[in-house]
C-alpha cells in the first residue's frame, strides 16, 4: 500500500497507493487512512498511485499546454484577467507567490493559465464572479483540442481529489462525506505552468526563483509534473529538500484551509520552484498542472473537534475560504502583502526551522 522512496538525508515523500480505496475493507481503509495521516502530520505532502486516471489524460494536457505556450505573446496575452479573477493567462515575471505570505522576493519566473469552475452553470442560485468566473480560452483555430484535453484533465484531478477528501475524513476519524458540505460548489481551479524567459534572454538572473515560496490555499492540490527537478519543499530543519515525481505518481499536498481545520496538526506545508536549468544556467522545459480542490467560499474553517489543547486558544480565527483565498491572491497576483500573512509566514518558517510543528511525530 506505500512505499519509500529513495531519501535525501532523512527526507521522504510517502508513495501511497490508494487504488483500493472504494472497494477495500475496514483493515485495508484503516491501514490506507493511517499512512495519509501520517504523511499529513509529518510531511503535509504524498505522492499518490492507484488513482486511475488514464496515462492518455496526462499526454493529451501536456500536448495541449505545448500549443498553447507556444502561442506567440501578444496572443496569449490577450487572455489576461485583472488580477482578482483567478482566471485566463499570466505572463512571465506577473506574479510573486511569497507576497501570498507577506515575503517580498523577485517576479515569479513562470507563465501560467488558469482555469476553474464557471458559476453560470450553477443550480443552486447565482455563484459570486470574484471566485467563479468564466474562463478565457484560446482561439479552438489556434490550439486545436485545448479545451476538451483540459476539461479531461480538470474532470479526473477532481474526481481524484473528492476521493481524497473522504480518505482524510476517515483519517481524521470523522464520516467519510464530512467535507462533502463544505466542497459541493468548490472553488476548483486549475493551473498549468510552464517555465521559461522572456524573447531574447537565455540565463536566469541570480535570485530569481521560478515560483517563490508559498503554501496553497484550501484543502487539497493534485500536481502533474514533468520528472525535472525545480519543485522543492521546506523540512523540520529549515533545508530545502528537492522533490520529483515518482513514475505513475501524482504529487498531492496540503493547502492551508486543512491546516487551520486541524490547527496545524496537519501541515500546509511551504514549498518553492527553481528554475529549473541546466549546468550552464539556462532554462530548461518543465511544466506542472496544479489542481486546487480549494472548497466552498462561503465556508467557514474552524478547528475541528479534539484538535485544540485543552486549555488552549486555536491557532487561527474563523475565516470563510473565500475569504482567505481573496487575501492570498492579493498578494500572489495583485502584489499586494499584508500584515496578517507576513505574521503567518513567520510563524510557519519558525515552527518548520525548530521541527516543533502541533502534531509532529
């Protein structure tokens, strides 16, 4: 059911097969719950196998991000969005992750385009545009099949992350369906990445960082990688430890919603993209596809049943998940820190720098 990946010091990324999740019985789900529960407190990352989603799926999205980076620049950004609308194409050099936690680095190498869910289509009663607008796709003339390789896409990493929502419930010792209140009109947003340099320019400018240093902002991402090194996670010592996708594997981490439901004895845990070059300095290819299973917005996140001390305040106030993504994107996108995610910042590079993290094992 796990495995252990090769280690860089004492650093692993737990492998975690959960195909036999839906059919398993109770010593196969115990011992499937245990193993998450245990990378969730320890790491806040996993690399998940067994999800079924097909290797065609992964092919066709990638085929589709290469056309469309491919597009010449005034044409990709043409998909601009303002920046409170999560949506369409961000240029190289747009954003700063780290300003998301109050910390001022340099512009964000990588160019992305995001996509989510579209709230026109809601039947519950309008969805608020700030969270579910309509996206931006590129001419179907110019980048023919982007969409239905990305709806695919969007469809399995879903469908992946909902399963994982009832196999933390489990872990956590509650019903499997406890979150299914609180993700029935999800804030679900897809981002595809890909790293390179403006026209003209051929080496990375020392400090620069493909992504900077940030933690994400709801309860689940499944990541799709290219196995090139870049993507680096922040252990108990204060070292970086670098990460690559296992064959098969989906990378899957913790966002902070589930960090603050469990007041952090679940980790959301910080992480950076390098840029990924070669011996010379030059950029190489890597792409990601990052899907954030971020839930409601207007769901209210306070620390669940047993997981505040007796005796003792929880570590973060209520907040909607709306909320809490709207102030991480004025940073990430708007450039625009704030003093509640400076002192958040703090806190986590302090607990993560003396290993003395709540729930630590």
């Amino acid at each position: 059911m796990t495995e252990v990946p090769p280690q860089q010091g004492d650093f692993t990324v737990p492998v975690i097969d959960v195909a036999r999740w839906a059919e398993g019985g109770a010593s196969v789900r115990a011992a499937l719950a245990s193993a998450v529960d245990a990378a969730a407190r320890t790491v806040g990352f996993m690399q998940i196998t067994g999800h079924g989603i097909p290797a065609a799926a992964g092919r066709d999205l990638a085929d589709a991000m290469d056309a469309f980076f491919a597009l010449p620049r005034a044409e990709k950004s043409a998909l601009v969005a303002p920046p409170e609308i999560n949506r369409g194409y961000t240029p190289p050099r747009a954003e700063k992750l780290s300003l998301s936690l109050g910390v001022t680095s340099p512009e964000d190498l990588f160019e992305a385009f995001n996509v989510g869910v579209d709230g026109a289509g809601h039947t519950g009663g309008a969805l608020p545009a700030t969270h579910f607008a309509a996206n931006r796709w590129p001419d179907p003339g110019r980048v023919p099949g982007f969409r239905a390789a990305v709806d695919t896409w969007f469809r399995h990493a879903g469908g992946l992350a909902r399963l994982l929502t009832g196999v933390f419930a489990h872990a956590l010792g509650l019903d499997e369906g406890f979150f299914g209140p609180y993700t029935d009109h999800s804030v679900d947003v897809l981002r595809m990445n890909n790293y390179a340099l403006p026209a003209g320019e051929t080496h990375v400018d020392r400090g620069r960082m493909g992504m900077g240093a940030h933690t994400d902002y709801g309860i689940v991402t499944v990541l799709w990688a290219d196995r090139v090194p870049g993507l680096q996670i922040l252990g108990d010592t204060g070292q970086w430890h670098d990460v690559l996708p296992a064959e098969g594997a989906l990378l899957v981490n913790l966002g902070d919603a589930l960090a603050r439901w469990t007041n952090d004895q679940w980790r959301s845990t910080l992480h950076r993209v390098l840029p990924p070059t070669d011996a010379e300095g030059r950029l190489v290819r890597r792409r990601s596809a990052a899907y954030f299973h971020d839930g409601n917005h207007n769901a209210v996140i306070s620390p669940l049943p047993g997981c505040v001390p007796a005796g003792a305040d929880p570590l973060y106030p209520p907040v909607t998940i709306g909320d809490h993504i709207t102030a991480k994107l004025a940073g990430s996108r708007a450039l625009r820190p704030h003093e509640d995610a400076a002192r958040e910042s703090a806190r986590l590079l302090a607990a993560d720098e003396s290993g003395t993290r709540t729930g630590d094992r």
